[in-house]
C-alpha cells in the first residue's frame, strides 16, 4: 500500500526534486499507473506545509480560500501537477540526454517560465527587519495561488542554482526508484535515493543472483 504523502520520504535534498518525486515513476511497463501522492488538494497542502514552502498561518489562510472556491482547489492542484511534469522534462533531458527528449524540455522550460512569471507579478517587496533588515522578494501573496506561485518559484530556483550535475536518478534498470536527488556526498558517488530502501534491496537482489548463478554452475 503506498505511503501517505505525509510519510512520504523527502530524499531529493531541494523541495522542487521532493516535489518531482511525488510521482511514482519507477514502475515497469504495462504495471501498474504510478502512484500520485498528490491525490487532492488536501494532499497538496500537507506536503507544502511539510517541505517548508509555507508557514502554518499561511496554510490556514490557503485552506480557507480553497475551502470557499474549490474551482480555486482545483486550479491550484492542476498547475502543480504541470509545474511537476515539466519540470521533470527539464530535468530530465539535463541530468540523462539519453532518457530524456530535448524537444519536450524546452517547451517545458517555457512554460515554466510562464508559470514563475505569472508568480513573480503577484510577488511583493517586503521589509525584513532582521538583523541586519534587507528587502525579499515574497511569492504567494494571493492566498488561492500561494501554492502554485511558491512551487514556481522552487522549480526556478533548482534550475537556476543547483548543480545539476549533481543531480541523480536513483537507477530503475538496477532496481531502484526512479526518485531524483541532489547528491550531496562529498565525492559525488551516491548512487541511491536511500541506501536503506533502494539500495539495499538492490544489494539483496544481486546476492540472490550470484547464489541463484552458483547453484546452477555447481554441476
């Protein structure tokens, strides 16, 4: 049974690979249709409240406009979904050429630029009065869009900041996943989502074949 999105692990090290991994993409061909642990809008809003992409107030204030549109709800859980394709169509053809298609990366890098402007219109310069005060950028200052305007603006922010070639795929062909991640080891050799789930049942599934090997070789 898959994990509630409230469970789900966030192994992607920036909350825009999280949110690419809110997919199931790992499943042969023919399977089952991948899991989408963003079933609803309720969903949604426990998995941005959780990867720290908005406040507790803010969620309520979210929660509140959903719950009086819910074409609103719906909108917003739609232009997530997209945000999440395209930008593992961009991610994709960066991180794998031969996974994945150059042609569909740009026109998903297209429109998530439409989407991070279409934010950064409804964005708001406010005073910071920390120490020391500085001025910020706020996305999601309409609380129907909160959501999608902050997804927004992470999906640019991977793009535009991380390193991409430390981006990884956890290996489907060996087992794994299919769940991307920012590799963070110090050499840049991790290979697994999580050594502890896919890592390890890779491990016990090569053993299996060499003693599977071994038994038929034994004459």
């Amino acid at each position: 049974m898959p994990l509630d999105v409230s469970r789900l692990p966030l192994v992607g090290g920036h909350p825009a690979l999280d949110l690419v991994n809110t997919l199931e993409r790992g499943a042969p061909p023919g399977g089952d249709p991948p899991h989408d642990f963003l079933s609803g809008s309720s969903a949604l809003l426990r998995w941005t409240l959780r990867v720290g992409l908005m406040s507790d107030a803010e969620a309520e204030r979210v929660d509140r406009a959903w719950r009086d549109d819910p074409a609103a709800a719906h909108a917003g859980l739609t232009a997530v979904r997209e945000i999440r394709e395209q930008l593992h169509l961009a991610l994709l053809a960066a991180v794998h050429p031969t996974d994945g298609d150059p042609i569909a990366a740009g026109a998903a890098l297209v429109a998530l630029h439409e989407r991070w402007s279409g934010a950064a219109a409804r964005a708001t310069l406010v005073l910071d009065r920390g120490d020391p005060p500085r001025i910020r950028l706020t996305y999601g200052t309409v609380p129907a869009m909160l959501i999608p305007d902050r997804i927004a603006e992470a999906a640019l922010d991977v793009l535009r900041t991380a390193d991409l070639t430390r981006v990884r795929r956890c290996p489907v062909a060996e087992g794994g996943c299919g769940w991307l991640f920012l590799d963070q080891s110090r050499n840049g050799s991790r290979r697994w989502c999580r050594m502890a789930d896919c890592g390890t049942t890779a491990k016990a599934r090569r053993l299996t074949e060499r003693r599977r090997a071994a038994r038929t070789a034994t004459p």
